[in-house]
C-alpha cells in the first residue's frame, strides 16, 4: 500500500467514511500529480499534501449533508474537488463535474474512465450559461475556490431546486464575504446561511462550510452574464 493511501486510509476512518474508497482516491491521486507535470491542475504537488487538503477536505464535506440518492452538481470543479472524493465515499448519490476550462474536464474523463465511473457527468461550460439548460436540476450545489460568495452564489443558485442546498466551501476568514453575500442569498432564493467549522483531517488548517438552503424559485433574469455578476455583484 502507498503512503497517500496509508493516509486516505486514516482520514476516512477519522471521518466515519469507508476506508476502502482509499484505493480509488490513491490512484486518482497519482494521476492528478501525474498529469500536473504537463499541464496546470493544482498547485499542491506533494502526496500527502494531495491526500489532505484535496481529498479529506473535500471528502470532510460528508459530515454537513445527506448526500445519499442526491443529484449534485460540483461548480468549478476543477481537478474534481470535492464532488469525485465524495462520489468515492458515497456511491449512491449521480454526480455532475461542471468546469470552464476542456482540459481539466478532459482529465476527470480519463478518472473517471480509469476508476470505473461511468454514471459521472463531465460537462465544460460556464456555471452562468448552464443555467438555463439546468435551471433548479439538482439537489445540492457545491463549490470550493471559485470566486467570492456574492458571486458565486448567482453561479450555483440557479442550479439547485427548491429544497435543496448550495454548499461552499471557504477559509476560516470568511466574515466580510458572508455578510456581503446577504442580499445575493435572499435574492436568488436562499435562507440566512448557516455555518459549520471543521478542521481539515489529519491537520490543524480551519475551514468552513458555507450551507445555503433554497426555499424560493431564483427569479428571472438571474444569473445575469458574467461580465454584469462581476462588475455589480449582487
Ligand atoms: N474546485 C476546485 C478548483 C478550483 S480552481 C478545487 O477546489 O480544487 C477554479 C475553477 O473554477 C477553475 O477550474 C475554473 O475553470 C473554474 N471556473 C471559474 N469560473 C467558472 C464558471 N463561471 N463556470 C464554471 N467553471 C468556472
């Protein structure tokens, strides 16, 4: 056994998840280092770096929703963080990867392709443009690193239906973002936000979890184009 899943290993027993996802992630991982030296999809190049604040932080997520039989939708996803880590801990749930950039869903093809995961749905587009084809399509809505809460909320809240939840996924320093995300939330459908606060596993690095719940139909006319979110955030 590699040393990265040694570590998975440990986290996801330290999360109550099932350990044997570790071998699975363990390999997703060697791709993941594997083709970052040839194009640019994480900044973190270490294993046990990749193994901590890639995967049990994203798989940390588990612990705040139900995410059993859920359609969720992964905004910006990236090399897939967190949606593929939580797809691993928790099969049942039909996961959609959406990314701007066609390499990097290139990538999460090929894991997917490679880890057996044929029900996984990789889409390149833009959060804003998808909107209308998936306008309240799914359950829960997640997202880590993207763009502030303002704006990302106008990308994500469109996606979720009414009942679900947007989940995003921040740094522990995160108070001047909530509370100018206040009126983009109520806006676009959303409840006050609570807030959940863990440590990433295996690390003393606070992070927090941004739980949105959708109770009103987002209203016409949102998400506007990119151009209008950015320049007058809501
Ligand atoms: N969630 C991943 C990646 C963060 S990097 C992680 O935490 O590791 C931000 C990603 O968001 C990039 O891959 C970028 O292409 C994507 N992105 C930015 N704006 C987007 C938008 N409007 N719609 C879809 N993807 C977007």
């Amino acid at each position: 056994m590699s040393d990265m899943e040694r570590l998975l290993r440990g986290g996801l027993s330290a999360l109550g998840l099932p350990p044997d996802a570790a071998e699975a992630m363990a390999r997703y991982g060697r791709m993941l280092l594997e083709r970052n030296r040839v194009m640019n999809l994480t900044a973190i190049t270490s294993e046990a770096d990749v193994a901590r604040l890639h995967f049990l932080d994203s798989c940390a997520l588990a612990a705040f929703a139900d995410f059993r039989g859920k359609s969720v939708v992964d905004v910006g996803t990236g090399a897939g963080f967190p949606g593929l880590p939580l797809r691993l801990v928790e099969p049942s749930m039909r996961l959609t990867l959406l990314d701007a950039q066609r390499k990097r869903v290139d990538f999460l093809r090929d894991v997917c392709a490679a880890l057996e995961l044929p029900d996984v749905t990789a889409i390149q587009g833009r959060a804003e443009e998808c909107a209308a084809e998936y306008r309240e399509a799914f359950d829960i809505a997640v997202s880590r690193a993207v763009a502030g809460l303002p704006v990302l909320a106008e990308l994500c809240m469109p996606l979720v239906r009414v009942g679900g939840e947007f989940l995003a996924m921040k740094s522990a320093n995160c108070d001047e973002e909530l509370s100018s995300a206040k009126r983009a939330v109520a806006t676009l459908g959303g409840e006050a936000a609570q807030v959940a606060e863990y440590a990433i596993p295996g690390t003393d690095v606070p992070r927090r979890l941004i739980i949105i719940k959708k109770t009103r139909p987002t209203p016409p006319g949102y998400p506007r184009t990119f151009a209008k979110i950015k320049k007058k955030p809501l």
